[in-house]
C-alpha cells in the first residue's frame, strides 16, 4: 500500500471524520473505501458510467446508413440555409 497526502476543506474533513467514527475505523479506511467505490464501484453497486448504453437505442440509425442519410437531408438543408 502506498502513503498519500491529500488536502480536504474543513467541511469534508469534518465529515470523513464523523464516518469514520460512526463506522468506528480509521479516516484512512474510509477514506480508501470511498474513493475505490467511486472509481471502480462496488459489488453490491458496480461504478455507473453516464455514457453505458447511450448508443443502445434501437430507433438509432445504424452506422451503415448514415452517409445515406446525411447526403438526403444535408444537401436539403445547405439549400435551404442559403435561401
């Protein structure tokens, strides 16, 4: 295990601090704990990525056809963006 050194405003010190005794064990553990759960997530709640499944949208437009349907629509809306 390696040593770090972190800075905290009072606030958040404070309320490691207070965890910590409510869980009665060290600030360093929890302070582990929090960080590997939200970094790598937990097994009973895995790390949520905000952008996991934003592509599974099954009324998406496959990739295939997107040059397709950029050339039907764009040209249409270059045309009329010009006047």
């Amino acid at each position: 295990m390696r040593r770090t050194t972190i800075t905290l405003p009072d606030d958040l010190a404070e309320l490691l601090g207070s965890e910590a005794r409510r869980r009665q064990t060290s600030v360093s553990d929890i302070a582990r704990r929090f960080i590997e759960e939200g970094l790598v997530g937990s097994a009973e709640k895995p790390r949520q990525i905000p952008w996991a499944g934003l592509f599974n949208d099954p009324d998406m437009m496959p990739a295939e056809r997107l040059d397709e349907a950029l050339a039907q629509t764009w040209a249409d809306d270059i045309d009329r963006d010009r006047g």
